[in-house]
C-alpha cells in the first residue's frame, strides 16, 4: 500500500511539473506575434523580425523590447508584455502615442 501511494505521489508531482513549464514560457514576450490586419513580428531574446520584415536586434528583458526601425526612419519602437496572450505597441517616445494591441498567433495546423 505505501508502494501505491508514493507512485500517485510521483504521478502527481511529475503532472504537476510538466503542465507548469507551459505557463512559466508564456510569461514571456518571446515568441510569435499578430496584429488583425494580418501583420507579424517575433521574438526572440533580443533578436526580433519586424513587421517589415527586417531582422534586428533590441534592449529585450522578459516582459518588455523596445528597438530602432530604419523603416520609420529611425523611429523606437517600444512593447510591453500586458498578459500571456497580449502585447502593446508603442511608435515613438510620447508617452501619449496610440498603442497597438498584438496578440500570440494561433498555431497553423
């Protein structure tokens, strides 16, 4: 009987393990980003693909990248990491700028 139970225990541990390490990566900007009119960007560490297409590298910490495009002439590019699912941009420095809101894409199947 202690043998059966210290096997669930294992079990469980072992479940418990494996369906956390999921949620630790996604409390992270890396990864593939879109926005709805079909645009894209991804991350990773303080590498990025732009919308534009451009690769590149910026000031990348777990919840925030921020970067200069040649594309808007030069113009930062600021992210904030909002939720697992959700990143707000910023173009510029006014801190009073629209931002955009770009979500995980969906895996293709």
């Amino acid at each position: 009987m202690y043998d059966r139970l210290r096997l669930r225990m294992v079990v469980a541990a072992s479940l418990l393990l494996v369906s956390t390490a999921g949620a630790v990566r996604a409390d992270v900007i890396d990864g593939e980003w879109c926005d709805d009119n079909g645009h894209h960007f991804s991350i990773k560490g303080p590498q990025i693909v732009t919308p534009e297409g451009t690769r590149t590298t910026g000031d990348y910490s777990r919840h925030a990248f921020s970067y200069t495009t040649d594309a808007l002439n030069g113009t930062q590019v600021f992210m904030r990491l909002i939720n697992e699912s959700t990143v707000h941009l910023r173009r510029g420095t006014d801190p009073s700028a629209a931002v955009q809101v770009w979500r995980r894409c969906e895996p293709i199947s």
